[in-house]
C-alpha cells in the first residue's frame, strides 16, 4: 500500500512539473512573441522615419533621381546624416526603381551601375513605405537593421524613391535585455501563483492520502493497540477455513479475557487501562508466530488464531504459554499492575466450520474458565452445545425485539422516606419477553446485547417509551431512566432527550436520568458536557449505585447532581452488619445534605430497613417492600380506580395496608 501511495504521490509531482514547464514556456514564448513584435515596430518606424527626414532636407531630390549630382548643400547634408551613426546607408531611385545615389560609410556618390528595386518599385506603385527587417549576415553589415524605401511625391507626382537603412543592433539588444527581465520576472511571478497553491494542493493530497491510508487501517484494525479488528479477524477466519477444507490442516481459536480488568480502571483511570491494554497486545505479539493473528474485539477481549494446531494438546501448551507470558508485572507511573487472562479455546474444524459459531465456541469456553476461577484455560465441549444454542436464541430474539420495538418497560415505585410513603414517581426498567410471554432477565439479555452493540438503540427505545408513559400520569409524578455508556458512544445524548421529551410532551422537570460512575471512567470531560446540557435543560442528573466505586466522591464535587442513589448492597447487608450499614448509611445522607443533593435509597426489603430510613434524613426509598416493578397498565389502574390500588406484593400482604399510593388524588 505504502508503494501505491508513493508511485501516486509522484505521478502527481511529475504532472505539476510538466504543466509547471508548459506554463514558463507558453509565457516565455508570448514575451518573446511581444518583443520581436514591438522590435519589428520600432525599427519600421525609425527607418520610415529617416527616410522622410532625408527626403525634407535634400533640396534637389528630383535632380539626384534624374541622374545629375547632389548639390554641395545635399551633400553637406549626407555626410552629417552618415555621420549621425545609426543610419549606416541612404539610396535614392528614380521613380521606375532604379538606384541613382548611394551613400554609405565609405563615400558619397552616384552609382556606377543602376540597378533595380522591385521593393522600391512596390513603395511607388503603392503610394507608401515599404520596410523590411533583416538580420545582417555579412561583415560590412550590422547584425540587425531595417530599411525603409520612402516614395516621394510632389503636387500628387512621383519624383523619387529615398531607402534608409538603419542599424537596430542596440535597439535590438536593449529591447532583449528588457525582454529577458520581464520574462525571467513574469515566469517568476507567474510560477509562484503557479506553485503556491499547487504545493497546497500537494500538500492537502498528501494529507488526504494519509487520512485515506489511516482510514484503511481502522478500517481493519483496532485504533489503540494496532492489533486485527473484528472485520479482519472474520477475513482472516474466513481464510483460514477455506486453507483447511481443501486440505490444509486446522487451528486453534482463543478467546481471551484480563481478569479485573474493572479494577485497573476504577484505580488507574483511563490512562491507566490503556495502557495495560497495550502491553498486553504487545506480549501477545511477542509470543505469536507470523502466521498467527492477533485481534482485539473492543474492551478487555483478545481473539488468536493459532495457525497449523494439531490438537488439543499442541493448542492448549501455546494457550498456557500466553498466559504465563502476561503475569510479569506491568509498570505504570509508580504503580505495579499484575496481569491475568482467561483463555477459552476452540478448534477448527471440529468445532466449527464458519468465524461467528468458532468464535461463540470458543467465547462459551471463556465463561467457562471465569467460572473455573480464572487465570486458566478451557476449551469447548460438546455439552456446551445447548448454552451456544441458548446464546444464539438469545441473539435472535433480541435482534428481532429491536427491529420491531418488542421490549416493555416495568417500572418500579418510588416513595417519600417519612413514614406516610407518599408516591413520587417510578423508575423505568427494561425487560425483554420471550415467545411464550415470560420475561427474560434482565441480568442475561444486557450483557448479550453490549456484547452485541445493541444496547444504544435500546437505550433511545427505553427513554422514549418511558417518556411517553409518563406524559400520561398525574403532573407531580417523575420518571427516572438509566443512561448506558454505550448511549454517548452514539452521539449527542442530549439531542436524543431533547428529541424524546419534544415527541412525547413530558415536562423536562419531571424525567430524571441516572449515571453510573463507571461512564465517567472514560472521556469523562466530554461526558460531563453533556450532561451540564441535559442538566441546563431542567432534566434531573442523579448518580447511580453510588458507595460501591472507588471514584464516586471525585465526581460529586466536579458535577452538580440532583440526587444521589445508594446502592441496594447497604439494604442486603443491612440486618447482618449490625451498625456498620446504618453508620455507613447515615454518612452519605449527611453527605447528600451537605451537596443540597436528593438521597434515595434502593433494595428496601423489610419493614425494619424501612423503620430505620423513616428516622433518617432520607428522601426517598424504593424497593420489594414497596412494591416490585409493574407494567404501565396497573400503574394506569391504580390512578383511575380511586387513585389508589393495593399491589399484589409481599409487602402489602405482611403490612396489610396499601403498596401504592398516589400522592395528590381525590382519595386524600
């Protein structure tokens, strides 16, 4: 590719120095054209003009022409003009043509033989000069001169013919020192138009094929650690299928993960993991062979193709090789990161005979390894069939629930903390039905729809439904949607609310979107941005499951939440810590009073855990006590019916009294 560009790069630099010389020649002929024009010009001129100079002051021009002698006056005339130095000879001819004088720088006299001028005989016959230019081509001769044969006429009568024959030499040479300026100065200038924006286009072709070359390599690679892409690595599958149905042996695909890789993350930053990332694709190159393939799919996950692997054995010898190849330790600034992987291994064709079922072969293995503890390596079994079928349906019905919009949003209550429970609003969460009806989980279908890159356009689903619905409940009720990392990768996340409460007419004050600070971990600067627009829109920003990151409190002081949410492992561990969780508990709702910032609490689960926060400075809770999350048809039942509606949960049923109730209604 690098000797395309380079065989292109110069057949352009040879086209602009050929129209480059066509351009200094065409403009050096057309001044030398101008020059010998003007010079033809001048020289006709000055002859003309010294032939009529000579006919005014020659008193017996008729009598010189009729053969007889100049008269002493004449002469006295034609030796000063001889003298005069550029007017080299005069001729006088009588009327048919014939010389009659001739003086010259030698002598002063008639001629001695007369001899015809067809040019002075055309000047006469035509009543005007005749001039012709000539190089001199002999000694006595200048190099370049003019003669002019002037017809003299007196009372409308023809009475001689006077030729002047003047030396044009320096004028000759002057006016080509001039040209030779104007034209070095005209080229000069008319090269550097010329070139200027050529070398700009040069350069912007240059830049365009870099960019053209850069595109080509993303296109087939992966941007931060230059190892195959996904596209590649399908091409280079595809391939090797091909090598190995006709006869050329199999190979081994691995499937590899780093292990806590979350965690490099969370400490380190974003710097940090990339370049764990990249030392980790360089020691993977360091233990491949040439015809091996390196690929990295996006995240933490590398794919190998180990070319000519016979067996299980010879595959699983390289698979430990890899792995023993990642624990040295990685130094980054003064931090010493260890590195572990997990390797799940298939082989071709056994296992599989096109790229997508080797890949989820060998993807299934590596669950199978995180399963097994990590840092390990398993390969794929037949009796893993039925979960490679299960991920495959899995693939299918989400690929056709986001084709034709066949997800349904539940939405869970959330209450005042004080002990009336008054209704606030819901929180939106996703669930994906199956053919038969049943929900799937939403633990299982999310991971397989990241892992699929769908989980954007669910997202924009998500936030318009859960809009929608809202629009249609009472004006103090709130809905709060979860914001994925995968929903900014697709553009501007604010144009996509903006859009969302434009069709559905919600108030912006009433949605509420809620982060996690893992989206932060990223290009947080340009996250937080966008969030500052969302916010400016009069949309709530609350952070998500906070307590259970190692970054949270960095971030509450450089954005403006509007609430915080603590996560639902305070409430699971609430009965079992004794006075830890309440501690911890109390803690970060005197935080959130001392941000002006909203605390809610999640995964409320007893009436003790409910007693408590009631004593609290809380604002709001949510959580199975209160009610599980419904569909958007019973939340519409409850709000008809008498504004209020007992909910078939486990609360209601322990507490006896109402899951639900509607603050505002008609009922109060």
């Amino acid at each position: 590719m690098r000797s395309f560009f380079t065989v292109s790069i110069a057949r352009n630099v040879g086209i602009v120095v050929a129209v480059f010389g066509m351009l200094i020649a065409g403009t050096w002929a057309a001044v030398k054209s101008a020059t010998d024009h003007l010079l033809y010009q001048n020289a006709t001129s000055t002859a003309s003009s010294w032939a009529r100079y000579l006919a005014e002051n020659v008193g017996d021009l008729e009598q010189i022409a009729a053969g007889e002698q100049p008269s002493t006056t004449s002469m006295t005339f034609f030796k000063g003009a001889r003298r005069g130095g550029q007017v080299f000879r005069y001729e006088i001819f009588n009327r048919q043509g014939y010389s009659q004088l001739a003086s010259d720088q030698d002598k002063i006299a008639p001629v001695e033989i007369s001899e015809f001028s067809i040019d002075a005989a055309h000047s006469i016959a035509g009543a005007q000069p005749v001039v012709a230019v000539k190089e001199g081509n002999s000694p006595n001769l200048p190099s370049f001169y003019a003669q002019a044969y002037v017809p003299i006429f007196v009372d409308h009568r023809p009475i001689a013919i006077v030729a002047a024959y003047v030396d044009q030499t320096d004028q000759r040479d002057n006016f080509y020192r001039t040209f030779l300026i104007e034209a070095v100065l005209l080229c000069l200038m008319t090269g550097l138009s010329f070139l200027i924006p050529m070398i700009g286009w040069l350069r912007r072709t240059r830049e365009k094929q870099q960019a053209d070359r850069h595109i080509r390599f993303l296109a087939y690679h992966d941007a931060l650690t230059g190892l195959a892409n996904r596209t590649q690595l399908i091409e280079k599958l595809e391939a090797a299928l091909a090598v190995s149905a006709s006869g050329g042996g199999g190979f081994a695909v691995h499937f590899i993960d780093l292990d806590r890789f979350k965690e490099v993350n969370d400490t380190l930053g974003h710097d940090g993991g990339d370049f764990l990332l990249k030392t980790v694709a360089d020691r993977l190159r360091a233990e491949t062979r040439p015809d091996d393939v390196v690929a990295r799919l996006g995240g933490d996950e590398f794919v190998v193709i180990q070319s000519g692997a016979d067996g299980r054995d010879e595959a699983g010898a390289f698979a430990n090789r890899l792995i023993s190849a990642l624990r040295p330790p990685i130094n980054f600034n003064e931090h010493e990161l260890t590195a572990t992987i997990s390797i799940g291994s298939a082989l071709a064709p056994e296992d599989g005979a096109d790229p997508e079922r080797l890949l989820k072969c060998a993807d299934l293995a590596l669950y199978e390894a995180k399963a097994s503890g990590r840092d390990c390596v398993r390969f794929f079994l037949a009796e893993m069939d039925g979960a490679l079928q299960a991920r495959i349906d899995l693939e299918r019905t989400l690929r056709h629930a986001v084709l034709h919009e066949h997800f349904v949003l539940h939405y869970q209550p959330v209450f005042e903390a004080k002990a009336s429970h008054q209704l606030r609003g819901f929180e939106a969460l996703l669930r994906l039905p199956r053919e038969d009806g049943t929900l799937i989980p939403p633990m299982a279908f999310i991971p397989v729809a990241e892992d699929m890159r769908l989980i954007g356009e669910i997202g924009i689903w998500a936030l318009r439904e859960a809009c929608r619905t809202a629009a249609t409940w009472p004006d103090h009720l709130t809905i709060a949607v979860n914001l994925s990392a995968a929903q900014f990768e697709l553009g501007s996340v604010s144009a996509i609310v903006a859009a969302a409460l434009g069709e559905t007419g919600l108030a912006p004050a009433r949605l509420e979107l809620e982060i996690t600070e893992t989206l932060l971990l990223g290009n947080s600067e340009a996250i937080l941005d966008e969030l500052r627009t969302i916010k400016a829109m009069g949309v709530a920003i609350a952070m998500d499951d906070f307590g259970t990151g190692y970054s949270s409190l960095s971030y509450l002081w450089r954005f403006p939440f509007d609430k915080i949410k603590i996560d639902r492992s305070f409430m699971q561990g609430f009965d079992a810590s004794g006075q830890d969780a309440r501690a911890v508990v109390k803690t970060i709702i005197a935080l959130g009073r001392e941000l002006n910032m909203l605390v809610t609490v999640e995964g409320v689960e007893t009436e003790q855990q409910s007693a408590f926060l009631s004593g609290t400075d809380a604002d709001l809770v949510q959580g199975f006590f209160f009610s599980r999350p419904i569909p958007d048809a019973e939340i519409a039942a409850g709000l008809i019916t008498n504004f209020q509606k007992t909910l078939p949960t486990h609360a209601a049923a322990k507490s006896g009294k109402p899951a639900l109730r509607i603050v505002g209604s008609a009922a109060e």
